[in-house]
C-alpha cells in the first residue's frame, strides 16, 4: 500500500493571494491545481502564466488537474510550465498513450482522468502507461460539491485492476472529500487525496491537511 499524500485544491482559496494560500497548506504533499476551459466543464479558472507563478512561489509540488478540451495539445505545456504531475481527462484526449508518454518524457508523472460517468475497464490497458488513475467523485466543474458514494465500487474495482498488474499507480480521488468521507475513499483503496472546500474553508488550512492525513491513515 503507498503511503496517504493530500494534495488541497486551490479552487477553493482566495485567486488573488495564491502565493499566500499556497503557503497556508506547507506541509501538504501536493498543491492541486484545477485547470478549467468553459468547454469540458462550465467554469474557467486559470491558465498557464498562473501555474508558471504558481511554481515560483511554493515548494510544494504542482499536481495540475486539466478540466479542458485538447490535452493533447496543452498538458505537454503545463509540465513544462512546473507542474510535477499533470491530469488528463481521458474522454477529451484524442491519443492519452501517446499523451502519457509525453509527459513522463518530460519528466512528469502522467495521470489519467475518469468523469463520474466513466469506467475503468475500457481502460484497464492503458495503466502501465500511468502514474496515477484520478476517480472523480463529483462532477468536474466546482467546488464545494457533495461526495458520489456511488464512485466507491469503481475506487475499488481500479485497486483490484491496479493490483492485479502488480503496478505501483497512485489511484487519487477528487470532489467532496473530507473528514466525514475520506475514510471512506481509503477503504475503497484511494492513496492520494484531493480537498478543496475541506481544506481551504477549515479556520486552520495545515491543521485541516493533517486532520485529513491522518484519517486516511487510521
Ligand atoms: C472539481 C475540482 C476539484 C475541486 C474539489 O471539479 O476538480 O479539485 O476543487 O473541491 P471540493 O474538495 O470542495 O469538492
Ligand atoms: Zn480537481
């Protein structure tokens, strides 16, 4: 079993002290940074010159979250841009074998992305190619959303796929993850764990990080 790593979503700071909140969570694993084009989803966020800012001002590692049409295109750039993990969504990338292998040989981890509606098993021979599955667990587009039980069978269903190829992928869920649901997504076999509202709403950001970390533990 890897070891339990929180990665706070930034979606749920304040955009205009990013360096600030990003500094609140020091102590966290991962910095997660949802990207978002009005075109997969129905909200826009932020963009390249922001994670290149971003990357400057925390040491934390940028674990970027592409919400957008064309990763083909873009997410070469975000790993070039800083981020030490980048996410694609699988149902909006044309070629994610040759997308995931672009990204490792730039020096990132490559992640793949399901939507709530989505299954693993279409995809089962795709994981060597990965470092990480990301099972959403609300639809992508917001924060603040309610967490989908309903995603605990296909969390446990891409652990057994996992093991069964004796892969060291990271399996990370996103969306509604908190103290009340995340012990939840660790029984089902999650090991990275996204939380915005949970984290960044809390009066104590890193007391809420460790709060996380250590339920996912237990
Ligand atoms: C939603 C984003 C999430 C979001 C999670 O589409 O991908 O990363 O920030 O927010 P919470 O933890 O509040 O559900
Ligand atoms: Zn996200």
């Amino acid at each position: 079993r890897n070891p339990v790593q929180i990665s706070p979503s930034i979606l749920s700071a304040d955009f205009a002290n990013l360096a600030a909140e990003a500094e609140a969570v020091r102590g966290a694993d991962w910095l997660h940074v949802d990207v978002m084009d009005n075109h997969f989803v129905p909200n826009l966020t932020l963009g390249l010159p922001v994670v290149e800012s971003l990357r400057k001002a925390t040491a934390t590692p940028l674990d970027c979250h592409l919400m957008i049409e064309d990763p083909d295109r873009w997410a070469p750039q975000y790993a070039e841009a800083g981020a030490s993990s980048v996410t694609f969504h699988v149902e909006a990338a044309a070629a994610p074998v040759r997308l995931a292998r672009e990204l490792r040989a730039q020096g990132a981890r490559a992640s793949m992305a399901l939507r709530p509606a989505t299954p693993i098993e279409p995809y089962e021979d795709l994981l060597p190619e990965l470092d990480m599955v990301l099972i959403m667990t609300v639809e992508p587009g917001f924060g603040g959303q309610a967490f989908l039980d309903v995603m605990l069978p296909k969390i446990r269903r891409t652990r057994r796929l996992i093991e069964r190829h004796g892969l060291q992928l990271w399996l990370q869920v996103d969306g509604g993850v908190s103290a009340t649901t995340i012990e939840r997504c660790a029984e089902a076999g999650a090991d990275v764990f996204v939380a915005g509202s949970a984290v960044y709403g809390a009066d104590d950001p890193s007391a809420a990080v460790a709060a996380l970390r250590e339920r996912a533990e237990s």
